[in-house]
C-alpha cells in the first residue's frame, strides 16, 4: 500500500495513533521490530544525532532530507518527517517538499515560527504572522507529487500570544488546506480540549506532542484519544533513552574495565546482526555464487 494512503488511514483511525519519532535508521528499525504502525523523524532528535547540538536550527535542509532518506529506506512504515519553517519563502519551501517526497516520506509537517526556528517546548521562541505563514503552506500543497502525501501545519503561537490565537491560526491553515493540525506546547488539559473541540470539527486529524520534562503535561496516549487527538508523537523518547543508557554504559566501561555489569542492558553479537538484516543478507549472496 502507498505509505502516505497507509498513513492517512491510521491518523483517521478511531484509535489514536502512537508514533515515537527516531533520529537515525537504526533507531527507526528498533521502533519498527516491536510493532508500532508508523513514526516520526523530527529536528530535535536528527540534530543531536547528526551534529550533537540542540534544536535551534543548525541543521539544514539538505541534511535533515540526507537523514531522512536513510531512515525511510530502512523500514517498511510510514515515517512522518519534519521540515521546520520550510527554509525560507515558497521557492525554498516548494523544493524541499519535493525533496522530501522523493525520500519515500509518508508526509511532513511545517511549522510557522520565525527562523532560526526552536524546538517547540524550549523558551525564545517566536511566530511569523499567518499571512506569511500561508502561502508557504499553500506552496507545500501545491509542490507536492502524490495527492495523499501529508501536509501537517504545526503552529506555535499558544505560548507567546494565547490559546485563542492558536485556534485562529489553524482555522486558517485548515481552510488554506492543512491535511492535518499540529497546535504545539500547550500547557494544560483544559487547553488541550478547547483546541480539539473547535479542530474536530473540522475533520482535520490533531497530533499532540509528548516531551518529558516540556510544556505540556505527559498524558496516556488513550485520554488524549478522549480529548480528540488523532496522532501523539514521541519527539525526545529516544534521544532521552539512549543518553541516559549509554553513559551508564561509559561509566561502567571506564570504571571497571569491562561491559560485564551492562550486558542486562544489551543484545549480542549473534542478536544484533539477526535484527539487523544479516541472514536476510547472506541468503540473497547465495543467489550470486
């Protein structure tokens, strides 16, 4: 099935889609083996992986799709991917949805703050007006090749100028014709349902971001169900996990000289290369020889 149709189908699904978003192709495969139906590639966790820097727009254009393009080709599901403000005015936004497309992407989302751009739930960040926000939305629309590849458009005006004006703000990208709706960072539960109450009504699915130790309060994928999100993505998880997990790993190594007091933590060599592909591998060389 074209994965863009696939994802399209599970965000209008009656059961909230769970999507953790990875930072590399490996990352993408760990979320793939253990069941979850599509995922997320988005700046914060690409920037630490690719440059070890956080998300304030150091990475460019050319080097997010670099990433994406590997992590698409290294999984079956959809990914959904990130392209911050589209990297200038409609010309840049317009070749950058091609680009992405051509990844094998199931769909992007652009937001409309002001560049350089800043993780959502971090402070200092600011918004372009929305009728500048627009055409580069409605350029996102029109570059794209395949109908059903998603164009999510994220605003992030709730944290500097109110709820209110969030809500006005996807009004509007929902009519200049947002696939899908993406209010970021907001604070409480009463905002949450007041943003999906009017959103609903639009027939436009909603994602909801989860970042531990950000803006917004960590609830369970199935009472954001209730409060009318269609999709919640798991920006940071991995990135989070993976630091914590391998500095043990480190200071274990330094301290003791050897991975012995980790290996709970670990597969094996022989585990490793069986998820990895290897036999698969093996089995088509023997085609050849």
């Amino acid at each position: 099935m074209d994965k863009c149709k696939q994802f399209r189908d599970l965000a209008n699904n009656s059961e909230i889609l769970i999507m953790p978003c990875c930072y590399d192709s490996l990352s993408a495969k760990v979320f793939e083996s253990v069941g979850f139906n599509a995922i997320g590639a988005a700046g914060y966790g690409v920037t630490g992986s690719c440059l070890g820097k956080p998300d304030i727009g150091l990475l460019s254009g050319t080097e997010l799709i670099n990433q994406y393009r590997n992590i698409c080709a290294s999984v079956d599901i959809p990914v959904l991917v990130d392209i911050d403000t589209g990297y200038g005015d409609v010309n840049n936004v317009i070749r950058i949805v091609q680009e992405v497309e051509k990844t094998g992407a199931a769909g992007l989302f652009i937001e409309d703050q002001k560049w350089p751009k800043r993780c959502g739930h971090m402070e200092g960040k600011e918004v372009i007006d929305a009728k500048e926000y627009i055409p580069k939305l409605k350029a996102a629309l029109w570059a794209r090749k395949n109908p059903n590849f998603v164009i999510m458009a994220r605003t992030d005006a709730a944290a500097m100028l109110g709820v209110d004006e969030a809500i006005r703000r996807a009004k509007l990208y929902s009519d200049a014709g947002a696939d899908m709706l993406f209010v970021e960072a907001l604070n409480n539960v009463e905002d949450m349902k007041k943003v999906n109450d009017v959103l609903n009504k639009l027939n436009k699915p909603s994602m909801a971001n989860m970042v531990e130790g950000g803006k917004s309060p960590l609830i369970k994928a199935s009472e954001l169900g209730v409060l009318g999100y269609s999709i919640v993505a798991y920006p940071c998880s991995a990135v989070y996990t993976v630091v914590k997990t391998l500095k043990q790993m480190g200071k274990s190594l330094l301290e003791n000289g050897s991975t012995e007091n980790c290996r709970k933590n670990m597969v094996d060599f022989t585990t490793y290369n069986k998820f990895i592909g290897l036999d698969d591998i093996r089995e088509t060389e023997k085609l050849f020889y």
